[in-house]
C-alpha cells in the first residue's frame, strides 16, 4: 500500500512539474487549476501518506518479532 501511495503521489508531482514548466500542455484554464492542486496539495499528500504506511509496517514487523519471540 506504501508504494502505492508514494507512487501515486510521485506521479501527481512529475506530472504538475512537467505541466508548470511547459514541457506538458494543457489546453484550457480549469485544468491549470487542477494541475496546482495535483502538484501542491494532493501529490505532496499522498508521498506523506505512503511515507507513514512505510513507517506503520516497518514498526509493526519490528514489534511483532518482538512480540512472538516473547511469548514462545
């Protein structure tokens, strides 16, 4: 789910990147719109998110080794 997110979130980025630096055209105003909002908002979020995901799972299989080796 971690590299889902992170590469859901990569992805948005690239692409508003790529849109604000004129590489990729848009052809109307509403777009630009959501290009800043991809680019800004919702792509920063979900590598934040994936982040986290990585961080629960890498957590919870450390603590779980630790919790199965306590009780056998």
């Amino acid at each position: 789910m971690s590299a889902l997110l992170l590469l859901h979130g990569v992805d948005f980025v690239i692409q508003g990147v790529l849109t604000e630096t004129g590489i990729i055209s848009i052809p109307t105003l509403t777009a630009w719109t959501a290009v800043h909002w991809q680019t800004f908002v919702w792509g920063p979020w979900f590598v934040l998110g994936g982040i986290a995901f990585c961080v629960a799972s890498w957590n919870y299989q450390r603590r779980a080794s630790t919790w199965r080796a306590e009780t056998t």
